[in-house]
C-alpha cells in the first residue's frame, strides 16, 4: 500500500508551504481536535492515522484511529452523531489538527451521552490542596 501522505520536508515548507505533509507521532498519530462549527465549543480529542485522514478528506466526515480498540472508527457511524467536516486545520508543524464540524443525531459527541467529552472542571481545594473534577454539564 502507498502512503496517502507525502513524508515532511524541510521545516519551512512544512511551516509556511501549502502542501498536507502531517507529521505523524511514533506512534502513526496525529491528534485532531473537534470543535462545533456553530459555537466554537471544545467536543473531544480523537487521534488519525494516516488511513483516518485520508478517509476524513475522501468522505467529509471524522474518521478516527481508536487507540482503546486498535481499529478505524468512523465517529457516528452507530451511535448517528456523524462529524460533518466544515474547516479542517493543521498547526505550525502539522502534527496537530483541528476541525470544524456539524454534529448529526443528537449533536452529543462524548460516550458518556454527554455533548462534549470536556464536561468537568479540574481545580484545588484551597485548604487540602486535593485535585477536584467538578461536572459542567450533562
């Protein structure tokens, strides 16, 4: 099987060029960050691989790599809460990506049934200096 991606060049063309040339971590990641394209939330952190991204451009839809399950996941596709894309982007040294989506079915996003996998609050506790999760949403 070819490589959907070209390997990354030079650092200025990675950084200022206008080719996809995503640096891919050791272990064939890139992370991608989804955000609604309607109101800018945060919805999740998912990894590609390089067959992800390839099907994600292909299809207009998220394709993810699920490191729990070792397989392609394509985001929706039993649960209705398809990714839609709307912007894709790549940071500075295209090892990092952000996309723009519409959410389908119930627009939820995390497994937990909640919209967005980012539902609690890390703080201290002042007087113990315990770390708390506190919930934002359901």
């Amino acid at each position: 099987m070819t490589e959907p991606f070209e390997r990354p060049g030079p650092r200025a063309e990675v950084e200022e060029g206008a080719r996809l040339t995503p640096r891919f971590g050791p272990d064939g990641l890139v992370s991608c960050i989804a955000v609604d394209a309607h109101d800018g939330q945060v919805l999740m952190l998912a990894h590609m691989n390089a067959e992800a991204l390839a099907r994600t451009l292909e299809t207009g839809e998220a394709w993810y790599w699920s490191r729990s399950r070792g397989e392609l996941w394509h985001k929706g596709a039993t649960s209705g809460q398809i990714q839609r894309i709307v912007e894709m982007r790549v940071d500075c040294d295209q090892d990092a990506l952000l996309i723009r989506v519409a959410v389908g079915g119930d627009g939820g996003c995390c497994h937990t049934g909640r919209r967005s996998c980012f539902y609690r609050t890390v703080s201290t506790d002042p007087e113990t200096g315990a770390v708390l999760l506190t919930p934002t949403e359901r």
